[in-house]
C-alpha cells in the first residue's frame, strides 16, 4: 500500500487516550498533534469527581457527621452544571464542597 501525501496536511487528530491509534496517526498523519475530544475529557473529569465525592461522603459518613454527607449529596451533578443554571439544593453545592474538602474545591474551581 503507498502512503497519499494527505495526511500531511492534517494538524490535530483527535480520540480516547488510547494508544494503539498513536502509531497510525504517526504513520498516516506525520505533522498531527493528538489531542483527546472533549466527550473523553467530560467522561473522564465526572468520573474522577465521582470518586472524590463519593470519598468525601462515605468519610463524612464513616466519621458521623450526617451535615457534611448531606452537604456531598448531589455535588457531582452541580459541579458539572454551568454556575448560571444551578437550580435549589444545587446552588449550595460549590460551598458545600469548600466546606467539606478545601483542597478538593481550590483544584476543581
């Protein structure tokens, strides 16, 4: 098979992390950058703050104090929410996460 020279005119290639597509995209696309598409960058960012509340609440939880567990409930959600669109409890949320884990809210925000 011979290579078609329009591959060089491609600059980004975009996709999950995987890394068998590197060697492709190397080989086909010579002058693209790869860069990951923003579903995978979404899918991944929830995923983390999901573990991180779901810590946070059992820890509250395991601790009793049944204010910060309340406070974590729905966090996940809100947090991913545009700030503008909160709606009731939701609006609560980024402070609640401040109260419960600082460090937690000063790198998510």
């Amino acid at each position: 098979m011979t290579r078609r020279s329009g591959g060089a005119s491609i600059w980004i290639v975009t996709g999950d992390g995987a890394r068998r597509i590197d060697s492709c995209v190397h080989e086909w696309c010579p002058n693209a950058e790869r860069v990951p598409d923003g579903f995978h960058i979404v899918s991944w960012m929830a995923n983390a703050l999901g573990k991180i509340s779901r810590r946070l609440w059992n820890q509250a939880r395991g601790n009793g104090d049944d204010e910060a567990a309340r406070r974590m409930r729905g966090v996940r959600y809100a947090v991913l929410k545009n700030p503008d669109r909160l709606a009731g409890r939701q609006d609560e949320s980024p402070t609640a996460l401040r109260n419960t884990d600082p460090a937690v809210y000063v790198q998510w925000f």
